[in-house]
C-alpha cells in the first residue's frame, strides 16, 4: 500500500514546512513541535530529545547507566543528605556567558519556588536547598537519602540555564550544549547550529532543521524524495522494507530500552486475583506478534530495566505462550466456560493510536482463544490518558520512553506511596513487600544491596503481574545516504548528531 501512495502522491507533496534546500543543513522529520524548549518544562518525547543537544546536566549516564562527569567535573557525598558538585571550569553559556554555581543553583530553584511552572519540580522534594559554595561548587542539602537525585540532576532530565531565565525562556534559550537554538516556528520546525561554545563534543554538521510532519506517508515521500535527511521511530513497521529498498535511503535498526506494557486494574473484581492475570500473560504470543506486527523490530521484555542495566535480572517468572496453562489457571481461578464458551468480558481502553489499536485486536483475537472477551474501547488520546491516569479502566497499554532506564521506575510505578496524583500506580497494585524494599534501595548507598533489592522487586513483579512487560522495542532509524558516521541511540535519542557527518 505505501509504494503505491508513494507513486500516487509523489508530485503533491510540496509540503507546507518545506523551504529552499541548504545542502549544510540535516532535515529532521519529527511528529510534532516541542512542547517547551525550557529544560525545566518539556517533558514530551521532542522536547527532551531536542533539549539534549542544547544543554547538558551536571551528570550523564553510561551504556549501563552508571553516571559520569558532565557538567560536574566530580561529586562527593559528605553524608546521607548533602551531596557536593565541583563545577568545570571554563565552561560557557551558547551566548559566551560563563556557567557558574549561580546557574546551577538557579534552575533547580526556579522550579522550586514557583518562577517556573514545572512537572518536574516534583522530582526535587528532596532537596531542603541548594548553595553557591563559590563559583564552581554547588552544595545540595537535602531533606533525607535520595539515591534519585543524580537521575533528575543529569543530561536529558534537566539541563542546566543561565541565572534570571524566567518563564519566557522557551522563546530563545541558550544552553551550553553542542548545538545552539537558532528559531521555532511552532508546528512547523526548529532550527539549531553548531554551538563553538562548547566545552565537549564539537560536531562535524553545521545546522539541524526539525521540522515538524505528524503524517507518516508524507514522512516516507519526503524521505525518498531526498527532501528530509532523518527519522527516528516514527514511521509504522510495514513503511520499511520499502524504504530499505530506496538506493538513496539506509534503514538502521538497533535494540532499544523503549518498553511497551500492558496494565491491569487491580482493584477490578476480576482482575484483582493473580491468577487471572497470569492466565493473560500465558494467552499472549509475544513471539509470534514481534514477528508479525511488529515485523521483528522488538525483542520480548522480562523487566521495565532495559537488559544492559546494572540492576536488570532475567531469573524471573516468565510467561511463554501456553495456552493450556491459561485455561488451567483461569478454571482455577473459577472462572470456567459457560455453554457459549465465554469466561467473562475485560475491557481494554486504546487511545486512537494505529499502534495500540492493531495491538489490541491482535490480543482480542488471542484471550478469545481461552475463553475471554476482550471489549475494546477507543478515544482520541486526551480523553483516554485521563481515563488511564484516574483508573477508570480494566486494561490498557502504553510505552515507558527512557523514564525506565533508572530503577527509580519501580517506585514510580509500583509503590503504594505512588497512587495518582501522586505517581504513576495506575493500577493500585499494593505489596507492602515490595515497599519495604524500595524504601530501602533508595535509603542504602550500597550498591550491592541496592542491586540485591532491587532483584527482588523484579522477581516479586514477575511473580504478581500488575502489568506485563511485553517487549523492548528496537530504535529504527531511516536516514539519506550522506549523513554518515550515523549511530543509532537505544533509547531513540539524537545524540547522534554529534558525531554523524554530512556529504556535501
């Protein structure tokens, strides 16, 4: 179907955002404009990729996500609740402005006390205060232990702006990153440039243009038309063996820490017994669906931790498909066939997503098979997110997007402390097990006794299924033939960018 709309449409795609072509500058397709180009404020996928490029944290993190020096040269931990950064030095803004302990101190509390508006200033009710010790030592003292702090302080989860930055701020940022903002034009594009200000990476290409294409087919046309130089994860599987085919395009595919899940209700008079929800686990063939809808583009997920992380562990319970087991378990459960066949109805909710949708008539199809009904209910993506974050659902599925490469995860998602508004315990799932060693992981500075935990609070996940990990999927990227030296992030971030160059 798509090389035929290729060949139908490729003479009207003289699309809206296009402009004249600038040979040094790299076309980046991405679905839709960032909400917020302030590092304090965006949160969406555009937003903190793009934010990336454009300021750095105080730490980043490794291939197994340990940290390392980013802005902070080093670290240390006098105690429990004071941790010490010592700043680089010579490190300047985009504008040519020096980053100092001012800075510092000023983004983390201009979330804090409210001159920015931010979901992430939760992420810092830690923190008692922060000081300016000098210009290069930035002091936390916090309220109690808080494993967390160096996720929310590194690259990616905030980047660090210059003193006075005020609400406004998103309009021009500056940053210290190896690319400087240039203009936004909102839902259409957003330009950056080489920053020479910056104390890192110095990268080869001169100029990113992201402009802004929700439509997937325009995407592709735009692609094989050599029009757009780059995407990342936003065209739908069936668009890539045609675009592999294209002389001019490369279709590269890597494993990723993207985890897609599906989540129960526990509170649900049905759902609420672990045998059911086990049976569900055993009636879905994640194998044969990475294969087919997927197009083999994933990998089957046995934990939120992406399998290179330093807490992951695979010696949990696993659920391979096994059809026989489910009905065993469901008769178990005392839910037997009635003379039609049927168990019981579930319902799943689905945001209008083509994803998610094709996803749920796929498990339709496979619970029908052990007797159950799955009632499928679809609103456009508002309306099902409120639903989702308020529990009123049976089932539902999403994505956990780089937030699940630090085991702060579990927290968020698992602990009874978490309940929305509070967190993202959709699902009410309540083990006061599981709490004991969360609060004990995020107290201990051990790391071996934080893996120790942690471990167990994998397998207790495995073994109680509040949600089901399903699968990693892979970062698939499709770029033109002269951007070179292209390696693709896991987490399907554009860090890329830094070191890929451009054939003139």
């Amino acid at each position: 179907m798509l090389s035929l709309l290729a060949i139908t449409f490729t003479g009207l795609t003289g699309c809206s955002w296009q402009q004249r072509r600038d040979p040094g500058t790299v076309v980046f397709l991405i679905e839709s404009s960032p909400t917020s180009l302030d590092p304090r404020v965006g949160t969406d996928f555009a937003s903190e990729h793009i934010d990336e490029l454009l300021f750095d944290g105080l730490v980043e993190k490794d291939a197994s996500f340990h940290f390392t020096p980013a802005l902070a040269a080093s670290w240390d931990q006098p105690d429990a609740r004071t941790v010490v950064f010592n700043l680089r030095d010579g490190v300047k803004f985009a504008d040519g402005s020096a980053l100092t302990a001012r800075d510092v101190v000023w983004t983390i509390e201009s979330m804090r006390n409210g001159v920015v508006i931010s979901p992430k200033a939760a992420a810092y009710g830690s923190v008692a205060s922060v000081e300016a010790r000098d210009p290069l030592t930035v002091v936390f003292h916090l309220k109690h232990a808080d494993n967390f702090l160096l996720t929310n302080l590194s690259t990616g989860a905030i980047g660090i702006v210059p003193y006075g930055s005020g609400r406004d701020f998103w309009r021009h940022p500056v940053g210290s990153g190896p690319f400087r903002f240039v203009s936004q034009r909102i839902d259409q594009n957003v330009v950056v440039e080489r920053n020479p200000e910056s104390w890192s990476t110095e990268p080869k290409i001169e100029r990113v243009r992201f402009a802004v294409v929700p439509d997937a087919i325009t995407q592709s046309l735009e692609l094989e038309k050599g029009s757009a130089d780059v995407e990342v994860n936003s065209l739908p599987m069936d668009a890539l063996p045609v675009l592999a085919n294209r002389t001019n395009l490369v279709v590269q595919d890597t494993a990723g820490t993207e985890v897609q899940y599906l989540t129960f209700n526990t509170r649900d008079p049905i759902l609420r017994d672990v045998r059911v929800r086990q049976a569900i686990a055993f009636a879905i063939d994640r194998r044969l669906i990475i294969r087919t809808l997927l197009r083999g583009h994933a990998q089957p997920a046995r934990s939120l931790l992406p399998e290179n992380h330093w807490a992951w562990t695979g010696d949990v319970a696993r659920y391979d498909y096994d059809p026989a087991r489910a009905e065993q378990l469901l008769d178990a459960a005392g839910y037997r066939r009635g003379a039609n066949g049927v168990r019981f109805h579930l319902t799943m909710k689905t945001s209008t997503d083509e994803r998610i949708r094709l996803l749920a008539a796929v498990l339709q199809q496979e619970l029908a098979r052990v007797g159950i009904v799955l009632d499928l209910r679809s609103n456009e993506f508002a309306t099902f997110y409120a639903d989702v974050t308020r529990g009123a659902f049976q089932m539902y599925s999403l994505w956990w997007i780089g937030g699940n490469e630090q085991p702060d995860i579990f927290s968020y998602v698992f602990s009874a402390a978490r309940f929305p508004p509070k967190g993202a315990n959709r699902g009410y799932y309540a083990n006061p097990q599981l709490d004991g060693l969360l609060d004990d992981a995020a107290e201990t500075s051990d790391m071996d006794r934080r893996r120790t935990d942690y471990v167990e609070v994998q397998q207790i996940l495995a073994r109680d299924l509040p949600s089901i990990n399903l699968w990693y999927l892979d970062t698939v990227m499709v770029h033109s033939r002269r951007l070179t030296n292209v390696t693709p992030s896991p987490s399907g971030r554009y860090t890329f960018l830094e070191t890929a160059e451009l054939k003139q």
